[in-house]
C-alpha cells in the first residue's frame, strides 16, 4: 500500500515515533519512516546557484 511522504512527515512532526507510526499503519516498516525524511530533507535542501554574467560586488 502506498502512504504519501506527507502524512508520514506530519506524524513525525506531531510527535509520533516510529515504532507508534507502525503500530498505526503496520504494512510500513521502519526504513519507510527514515527514507521519507531522507526524501524531505532532500527537498529542502539549500542550492547556491551562481548567476552568470554579473560582477561580484
């Protein structure tokens, strides 16, 4: 069964723990809960991206 990424973030973020996560939805296992916020963080990860052709400073 597919879970979307955001409602395994926002039991996480309400302060579930893993092992409650799986006691409520018992097809996911741990590994689940972890590559989700690996995903996450994957997402909000900071990019600097030059812009070409202007002078610094």
């Amino acid at each position: 069964m597919r879970v979307p990424v955001s409602l395994i973030l926002n039991l996480v973020a309400n302060g579930k723990t893993v092992a409650e996560i799986i006691e409520d939805y018992p097809y996911l296992e741990p590994e689940d809960v972890q590559q989700s916020l690996m995903y996450a963080a994957w997402l909000a990860r900071e990019q600097i991206f030059p812009i070409v052709g202007e002078k610094a400073g």
